[in-house]
C-alpha cells in the first residue's frame, strides 16, 4: 500500500504504525513533558508545555532592577518568534532585511554567549507591517530543533541538530498570504506537526521528526490565512488528539497517528483565527477576530465517538484577537489586544471581573508562580496577580518593541524584543524580597 505525497506527486510507503507502539510513545512523550517542571522545566514550543502558557518557576521576580537581568544581546536583524529553551541553550530566529537572511541563534542559557549561528536567504514578499519574517517560534526537543521560513515561492519545514548542522528540509510549495507567515511547528512524539493555512493550498501535515518524511497530510480549505497553533488534547476516554483552530474549520480534532479528523466544529469562528487553542477540562477554547474588530471566544465541548462537539458559551466583549487566552484551574484569563484583562470562569463563562491594564499587546501571557505577564508592544512588561481580585503588581520597561510571548525554563524569564534577546530572574533570593515580588 503507498500513500500521495503532495509535494512531489510520487508514491511513499504507507507509514507502518502500530497504534498501540505509537500511543506508547506519545504517553511516554507527553508524561516527559510533563514531569520536568519547576527549575528544570523546558520551554520546547510557543507558550511552552503543551502550549498552556504555565511555568512552575520559583525565581522570577515581580518588579526588576538591573541585577535581575542576568544578561541581555543585541541580535542581527529583527524578530517577533518567542525563544524556545532545552537544557543549557536558548533557540530564536530573526531576519536581517538589508541582507535578506534568515537567522537560526542558539545561544548558552547562563551567559548569553552565542554558540551558533545559521543562516539562509530569504526572499521577501508581502506581510503585514506588525509582522517580521522570523514570527514563527521554533519547537525543539532533545536531539533536533524545528523551524519554518516562509516566503513567496515557499515555505519551508526543516531540522537542525543541536549544534546547528543541517538534518532536513521540506519545501512545502508556494505560500501565498498578504499578513506574511507566522504559524509554528509543534512535536508530538515522533512527529512534527504544521498548520500550513493560506491562501493558495491549504493542509495540515505531519512528519517524521528524525527524517522529514511526511506521515499524513491533510487538505484544508483555503481562506483568511490563519497563525494559531496546535495542541494535544486527551479525553476522557484517554485518547489524543491534536486540536487546530481555524477561519475556514472552526475547531478541528485530529487522531496524531493517521491525520484521521475525529470531530469538527465548523461553525466555531466566522474570523481569521490567530491566537492558539486552550483546554479546560472537556472544553476547547478558541478567537477569531479581525484589525477591524468582531473579535470573540468561543468554548466548544469535545466530541466523543457518540457526541458532536457543542457551542457552551461566546464572550464578545473585549475579547482578544493576537494573544492567546491563559487557563489556570478553574479560571480562563483573557488579555486583549488594547490591554483589557477578563477573569472568567472557564466552565460556565461568566465574567468575574474585566480591567484594563493599558498598552497594547500582541503577545500573550504566561503564569508564572500564580503571577501573570504580558509584554506590550513597547516593551513593558506588565505583571498582574491571579486572583479574585484585579491588581496590577509591576510594569518593568524594557524600552524597545516587543511583539513576543515570554519562554521561562530552568528558573529564568527569556524575552525576544524586536532586535535582543534577554534573560531576567534566577535566584531565589528574589522570592523572598518584598520590594521585588509586589506583595
């Protein structure tokens, strides 16, 4: 038996999987995920572990002075991809425009020192001013780091090892989108996974981590490009999924193994979905929305193999658009766009409160030892409480634009402004300092 390849045309090998071994391997995988939290927890992927945004980091403090930054580089180029960190290194991409190159960074978690550089030609083509063409955040796990560079004639899926020599590469045709690219890989078990939607041709795609080989390939419908990206969901039946979010799908539940699409909501968003899917519970929550406003969440119930997923609840009212909401128990945190948070509870949807913090925010939040922080698109870091309460706690000035989403692994914050990458936090002294922590 062989399966298309869409790419080439040609005749691959059906992928010989054993359901059992692979859902062996995804466990093993996501359990390893999991279990490295606190100071030894990895950032492998946008918003980290599994895309939740949560860090269990002891030693980030609250409000900074310059002794809390542990270092800070100046990179060639500019970038809005957020760092992804494994072990003792830190990942990031930019773009220098002048030169047109595309820039792979690895540098040493403790010093800063930059250990490696790669780099590729680029060829510009059209995107949206608040974009860059280094906004896709790479995934990385032990072995390999995994990235995407777009541009008109193609966008590109490939691996490096982790001293920066060249494992594989995918041209996965032509990308045509006016906003530019922005959607990230992520790994699930043995495979790297894209949401590849655009204006020309559409799919989801999966392929071996050690080989690029493709997997499964799935063929979406073309519309509004979208730039969320995807996450593991497991449900109550202890199955996997991997949850998309789309204009042209609503929110999609695919089996990891076969690409076999599980269950759809077609109906979810009627906009441009750019924030990245959140889970509470049984629950999928998702936005759309659009630079001219309609922005709106919507949480949709899982389906099972004898329920059609449902429509629970909708907030319209300052929902975000670009960042991507936060669930922490039983409370769903929503940051908009114009620097409106909402504290609802994630089950039923009601609003508990709703404040504005000011800014503008085109990063998301990340929870850090029950603190929220949010960088706005000048540099400041806001930090609030996770609480009954609204109360903003610090704004720390970075000074410089910033469109990224924080990583924090081994006990400390890394923050890609538009040309520097910075490490703050590390010693645990700081939870203990009171004109530090807020509290």
């Amino acid at each position: 038996m062989s399966v298309p390849d869409p790419f080439s045309g040609m005749q691959l090998p059906a992928p010989v999987v054993d359901s059992k071994e692979f859902m062996r391997i995804l466990i093993i995988s996501a359990a390893l995920m999991f279990a490295t939290t606190g100071q030894t927890q990895e950032w492998t992927r946008f918003r980290g572990p599994n895309g939740t945004g949560i860090s269990e980091a002891k030693t980030i403090p609250t409000r900074w002075t310059e002794s809390d930054i542990n270092w800070k580089i100046a990179l060639p180029g500019t970038g809005h991809s957020s760092p992804v960190v494994w072990g003792d290194k830190v990942f990031v991409t930019s773009f220098e425009e002048r030169s047109g190159r595309f820039l792979v960074i690895c540098v040493g978690a403790k010093d800063g020192g930059v250990l490696w550089q790669k780099e590729y030609t680029l060829t510009p083509s059209s995107k949206h001013d608040f974009n860059s063409f280094a906004s896709a955040t790479p995934t990385v796990d032990a072995e390999r780091v995994y990235l995407c560079r777009a541009e008109a004639s193609r966008l590109t899926l490939f691996a490096l090892d982790r001293a920066g020599n060249e494992l594989w590469e995918r041209d996965l045709g032509a990308f045509e989108m006016n906003h530019g690219s922005g959607a990230s890989p992520i790994l699930c078990g043995e495979l790297v996974i894209l949401a590849n939607e655009q204006r020309g041709d559409s799919f989801w795609i999966a392929v071996d981590a050690r080989t690029g080989e493709t997997r499964w390939s799935v063929p979406r419908t073309s519309a509004a490009g979208n730039y969320s990206t995807p996450c593991i969901f497991e449900s109550a039946e202890g199955k996997p999924a991997i949850i998309f979010n789309s204009e042209a799908h609503g929110i999609s539940a695919l089996a990891p193994d076969t690409g076999e699409v599980l269950w759809e909501f077609a109906e979810a968003f009627d906009k441009r979905s750019v924030s990245s899917p959140v889970i509470a519970d049984d629950l999928l929550i998702g936005s759309c929305g659009s630079g001219g406003g309609g922005n709106y969440v919507v949480a949709v119930r899982a389906g099972t193999p004898d329920r059609q997923p449902e429509r629970v609840y909708e907030i319209r009212r300052s929902a975000p658009y670009v960042p991507t909401s936060i669930c922490i128990g039983d409370w769903l945190y929503l940051w908009s766009g114009g620097g409106i948070v909402s504290r609802v509870h994630a089950v039923t949807g009601e609003v508990a409160w709703q404040e504005r913090t000011g800014g503008r925010f085109f990063g998301s939040p990340v929870c850090v030892n029950n603190r929220l922080f949010c960088v706005s698109t000048t540099g400041e870091v806001v930090v609030i409480g996770v609480s009954d309460q609204f109360e903003v706690l610090a704004r720390n000035a970075l000074n410089e634009t910033t469109h990224s989403t924080p990583a924090v692994a081994g006990g400390r914050m890394y923050i890609h402004t538009a040309g520097h990458l910075i490490s703050i936090g590390g010693n645990q002294a700081d939870v203990n300092d009171t004109s530090k922590s807020g509290t």
